[in-house]
C-alpha cells in the first residue's frame, strides 16, 4: 500500500529540500526505508559541502589577489567604525591576506590572536580533539575562559603601548 506522506504531513517537501523522500512509506523503517532517507540526506549534505567550498575557495583567491588595505568593498568594523577602537577581529582579513601572501610577521602584527590561534584549528581536524574542545567551549569555564580571552585581548590591543601597531588604523 503506497500512501502519499506529502499530502497527509503538512510541510513534509519543505524539510531541508530533500523533496519528501520518506513519500515512499511502502516499507516500514527496518526494511529499507530509513536507508533511503539516509541516502538522500547525504546527497543534500554533500552538495552542502560543496557549496561551502566553493564560497571559501572564492573568498580565499579573493583574499589573495585584493589586499583589504587597498580596496575598499570589504566591509568595515562596526565598533571601530563608531568608537574607534579596534575588536578582538579587526585586522583579521589584512591578516589572512599576508598568510596567503608568507607573510607570517605582518600577518601577526595585524591581529597576533588571529595568528596564534590558527594552529589551534588545525587541531580541530582530529575527532578527538574536536569532541573534547566542543566539550570545552560548551562548558561554562570553557566559554568563560574564552570570552576572557577575547576581552584581554581587546583592552591590550588598545591600550595606548600598542596605538602605534599595524593594527591600529
């Protein structure tokens, strides 16, 4: 007996575009159907995937061929833009720039966080260590020690001792 889902669950061709694959409730979840729905939730998340690639792959030869100090569509800081003090991520893109450019001193007097931090994501590559670092920042002394961090962070790179660092504008 094969019953159309689609008409009988309200919403069902909108659930994450995978056109309703459950429409084919012919089999019960043990005998197959559950694989199908599996299947199609892999296709849509690899496209997902290659998606993102694409917009980082973009954004990166972006980077790489338009310096953010000599162009001026990159978007600005909001918090600098109003108070004119510099946020734990102002310099970040005039950062990833010189990385892609070798350029590991500039890169690291434009945002010295941004800079210490990136051998930290690459860690996050291994299960291990992803699990236990979601673990942590999901912990209160995890996000408490960050935001910690970002806030030390901020009030150094405006003190006055650093006004004259590569990451002042």
């Amino acid at each position: 007996m094969r019953g159309d889902v689609r008409q009988s669950v309200p919403g069902c061709q909108n659930i994450l575009n995978l056109t309703c694959a459950v429409s084919e409730l012919d089999v019960f979840p043990w005998m197959g159907t559950t694989q199908r729905v599996q299947e199609s939730w892999s296709l849509q998340h690899g496209k997902t995937r290659i998606a993102a690639g694409v917009a980082i792959g973009s954004a990166v030869c972006l980077l790489f061929f338009f310096a953010p100090s000599e162009y001026n569509f990159y978007p600005k800081c909001a918090l600098h833009s109003l108070t004119g003090l510099n946020c734990p991520g102002c310099g970040v893109l005039r950062a990833t720039h010189e990385l892609l450019h070798g350029n590991f001193t500039g890169a690291f007097l434009f945002n010295p966080l941004f800079v210490a931090t990136l051998p930290l994501f690459g860690l996050l590559a291994i299960p291990g260590v992803r699990q236990t670092t979601a673990l942590l920042v999901g912990h209160k002394i995890g996000r408490t020690l960050l935001l910690a961090t970002l806030l030390i962070f901020t009030v150094l790179r405006n003190a006055p001792i650093f006004s004259g660092s590569a990451a002042h504008f």
